[in-house]
C-alpha cells in the first residue's frame, strides 16, 4: 500500500524469518519489489501482520477475516494498492482479494488512486483456463532496472523458491520479466490487473 509516496507492506499472517530478510533487503535498497512493481525511489515505511492463518484462510469466520484488513486501511488511507489476483489456484490469495476488497469499498478509501491485482508464478496460470480466473494484464511496469533487486528478495524464500522449469524459480522469473516485457517493447516487466482506477482531468 502507498500513501504519501512511502510504502507499507502488509502480511496476512505472521512473521517468518525469510520475510525478515526480504524486507531488510527492501529496506536496503529503498525500493519495494516485493510488492512486484517499481514505482522508483520509495520509503518502506513499516511492515503489518495479521497473524491469519497461511493455509485454509477460507475456513476462518468472516467478520474475523475482514476486521483487520479494513483496521489497517483506515489507519493508512493508502493511494495505491495491489493485491492478489482473485483467479489464483490458491484458494488463500481468492480468500485474501474477497477481504481486500471488502476492506477497500470506495466509502473506505476516499484517497485510492489505483488498486492492482498482482500475477504470482505457479498460481495466477494454474487455475482453471476461464475467464473467472485468467490473469488478463492491463498495465504494466518497467523492472528491467530492478529485476535483480526482485531476483535476490525471491532468493530469501528459500522454502518457496524451486529448481527450473517450476514457475517459482530465478529462471522462470527471469522468463516471465521479458515475456511480460516484450508484450509492450521493454526488455523485463512485470504485469498487474487495474482492479479501479481514479483520474483527475
């Protein structure tokens, strides 16, 4: 989420050493690609976790699912904000975009600018081929300056990060950056889904 120009990351659940290490690494470079997405020189500003469960995010009661994705929008008042995308395999990323959204009614959020959906390897393109789930790239964003920044947070995931050809791998990440890339004539990017969008002309 940004606000202001400085960004917070926000974690559904609880903190693990590897999101520790990714962070510093973020905080290092002053850049937020853990978030997928390179918006220049930004301030993380703090690091937010819910403590829900990682697996079965689906079977907790709903209002103790949503309260505190709609605390923290309240308390931030974010301009920008991406979140999973809904078609994902993963019934958790499906449950976590219902709770974001919910959360980010616009009565909610009077400052959002932009709200992203976000494409995440072994996930976004495992789900079934329809038009519920397909990930359907609308905007994207120039990383090839950045990519070795995202390279080396994903290599903090070491529980998560797999060897070529599985999708969560440096390599496959690296692919995906220039297929992304050469949809619009860059050399890496990564894609998003424009979710709501609001100009002022």
């Amino acid at each position: 989420m940004w606000q202001n120009g400085k960004c917070h990351i926000l974690e559904r659940n609880g903190g693990t050493m590897e999101q520790f290490q990714i962070i510093s690494i973020i905080r290092l470079y002053q850049r937020s690609d853990l978030l997928r997405i390179k918006l220049g020189i930004i301030s993380v500003v703090d690091t937010i976790f819910l403590d829900l469960p990682g697996l079965d995010l689906h079977l907790v009661p709903t209002r103790r699912k949503n309260t505190p994705y709609l605390d923290v929008v309240k308390k931030i008042n974010p301009e920008i904000v991406f979140i999973p995308h809904h078609g994902d395999l993963h019934s958790d990323h499906t449950s976590c975009a219902d709770s974001c959204m919910v959360a980010l009614r616009p009565m909610n959020v009077p400052r959002l600018k932009a709200l992203y959906a976000y494409e995440t390897l072994s996930e976004s393109e495992w789900n079934t081929p329809d038009s519920a789930h397909a990930f359907i790239p609308n905007v994207w964003s120039d990383i090839t300056e950045t990519l070795d920044i995202k390279l080396r947070a994903m290599k903090c995931y070491t529980s998560q990060l797999k060897q070529f050809p599985h999708p969560r791998s440096i390599e496959a990440i690296e692919s995906l950056a220039k297929v992304r890339g050469s949809t619009v004539c860059m050399e890496q990017a990564e894609a998003f889904v424009l979710l709501r969008g609001v100009i002022c002309i």
